[in-house]
C-alpha cells in the first residue's frame, strides 16, 4: 500500500505489442541539414563495432560542420533498436529537439548535433542466409550475439587491415586475433603477441622497437624488437589503451613509414607487419580524454570488432562448459542441467 492509500494490486499489467522496428535488422543514417547534407551510413547488424559520428576522421560518419565535436556521438543496433550515446560533445545531442545524453530509438527518428540534422530511417536490408557456424578459430560461441561477428571475422582474416578488438576482460580478445592471422595471408609468417601491461615502463620501447647493444646500461647485445619479429606477419598490440602516450607517436610512425629505427642506432629498418590491437578500455572515451592520440587510433582502427560479454551471449555458458570440460579429461555429459543453467 503506496502512502496515498493505493496499491500496484489494482494497477493492470500491460504487454508492449509488437513493434516492428524490434524486427529490424538495418537502418539509414540520412544528413538533411547541415554542411554535409546528402551523406548518408547503413547501421545494420553486421557491423561489429557501434559506429561513431563526429569530425574526426576515425568516425565512420565524417561530418565538416565545425559546430560537430570531433567524436560527437555513437550508435550501435540492439535488439533491431539504435541505441545512441552522446560523447560528452560540446553542443550536444538532440533527438527529435529533446536533449540527451543515451536514448534507444525505433526508426524515423531525427537526431540534431550542432547545425546538423540526420534522420534515422529503417532500411529494408536484403536476405541473408542464417550463420551456423559455433566457432571462429578458437572462439566459440553459437549465440546470435556471436553468429553475427563471423561473417565480419571471416573478411577480416582474408584481409591485412589493421584491427581493433574490443571488449571486456575474458571475452577471447586474444583468441579472435590469433584466428585471424591463421585465416589469412600471413599465416605462414610469424605470430607475436606484445602486452602493453606485462612489460616494465621503462622497458616498453625497447620491447617494441629494439636496441642497439650499448644503448642503454645492461644493453649487452643488439636485440630485436616485437615489431622486427613480427616482419611478414601479424603482431597482437594487446591492451594498447595502456601504451603511455609518450610511446603512441613513435607507434604511429612505424605503421606510418612502415621503417623504424632500433633505441641507440642509425640505421632504419624496413617491417612489414599486419597490427591487430586488443582492448578492454574504451577508445573513444581514452581519445576524448586525452589519453589516446586520435590520429593512432585512426591508423589502428581501420576496422574495429566488439566482442560481447558472456551475459549478453545466451547459450554459449553450456557451450563453453562443455568444451573446457573435454579439454580438462572431463565427460561433458557429466555435467548436470542444473549446473548449466
């Protein structure tokens, strides 16, 4: 009984009908105002990774208007919605002329970010054929949450763009890099993992870029770094969000120029390497903060793919269980229903 004397008892339980916007699996991204009227962007389910509308060229959705933030705001498709996020932009994000800082839209909807208006129109995508697939390399996972990322997975590892994975900690950041370098061209070269987090600071550099001998005290021999071991190869940048902005220039000159120069030497070495990058921080966030140089981020993220947490992959615990319980010499038909659920 609510203090005004009336109980929820005597309120009527009310079912939403259905919508057929939750049915969607497209939309169209439409600027109808603006400097950049005409520009137009598909959000469709296939998409790895919430796209990003802003001036910055790292944006899936470059705009010129100068009264955009360089990173104004991002959309992603959830459950046949767009969820849209505003990234702490100076003039903010108006949807249909209510400001917001997070909404969940169903279509028809028109967003406002400074002087230009882009209006959100389901898009009637083509058929697709349903994914069977249960595993990408040593990902698994057959949730529609999963299923979706492979197609995507599939073109990444034919390719030699660099990547970025994200997602959180134990979503198989790791696991989807090393498949993609066995899926593609360079599989037959080598395959190095560098973790910005498991090196010393003061050892990052080295680690990455080598030394001459002599260049620094306890500098005995000329060593290569993880770039040079990786030449006609892949290298996994893992949690590259924790590289140390004074190292992200020296970074980008290298996949820049594809030549870097050992820390004591003279002589520029040419590598041809494939970089993927793991994170379980958020880029954008790092980027708008100042942590995160924009122009490495736009080097690096030529392609990004998130990867979902294991509460949003419904039916992969039974999955997962089973295949780390074979692993370990474990019937996985001993495992009870009540355990998996």
């Amino acid at each position: 009984m609510d203090d005004d004397g009336f109980s929820d008892l005597e309120t009527a339980a009310y079912s939403r009908p259905e919508q057929t916007a939750l049915a969607r699996k497209a939309f169209l991204l439409r600027v109808v105002q603006g400097p950049d009227v005409g520009r137009t962007l598909t959000l469709s389910s296939e998409r790895g990774h919430r796209i990003l509308v802003g001036k910055s060229p790292a944006c899936d959705l470059v705009l010129v208007d100068p009264t955009v933030s360089r990173r104004h705001l991002a959309l992603s498709l959830d459950g046949g919605r767009v969820s849209v996020s505003d990234l702490g932009s100076l003039n903010k994000v108006f949807v249909n002329g209510v400001c917001i800082r997070e909404a969940e839209l169903a279509g028809s909807e028109t967003i406002r970010i400074g002087a230009t208006e882009i209006v959100i129109e389901p898009y009637a995508a083509g058929p697709q054929a349903k994914e069977t697939a249960t595993s990408f390399g040593a990902l698994l996972g057959k949730s529609d949450a999963m299923r979706r990322l492979y197609p995507l997975c599939r073109k990444l590892a034919a390719a030699s763009v660099p990547v970025v994975i994200e997602g959180e900690t134990g979503t198989g950041k790791e696991q989807l890099a090393e498949a993609l370098h066995a899926g593609g061209p360079r599989a037959s070269g080598p395959y190095v993992v560098f973790d910005c987090t498991a090196v010393a600071p003061s050892l990052l550099e080295s680690e990455l870029f080598g030394h001459e001998r002599g260049a620094f005290t306890g500098a005995l021999a000329a060593r290569r770094g993880v770039l040079e071991r990786a030449h006609g190869g892949t290298l996994l940048v893992d949690e590259i969000g924790d590289l140390p902005l004074e190292l992200q220039p020296k970074l980008l000159r290298v996949l820049e120029r594809g030549e870097l120069t050992r820390i004591g030497g003279e002589r520029t070495v040419r590598v041809d390497v494939r970089i993927l990058a793991a994170t379980r921080r958020d880029l954008d966030h790092e980027v708008v903060r100042g942590r995160f140089r924009d122009d490495l981020f736009h080097r690096v993220a030529v392609t990004r793919i998130e990867l979902p947490p294991l509460r949003a992959r419904h039916g992969d615990v039974e999955l997962l269980a089973r295949h780390f319980a074979s692993k370990l010499g474990v019937d996985p038909a001993s495992l009870s229903n009540d355990l998996l659920a």
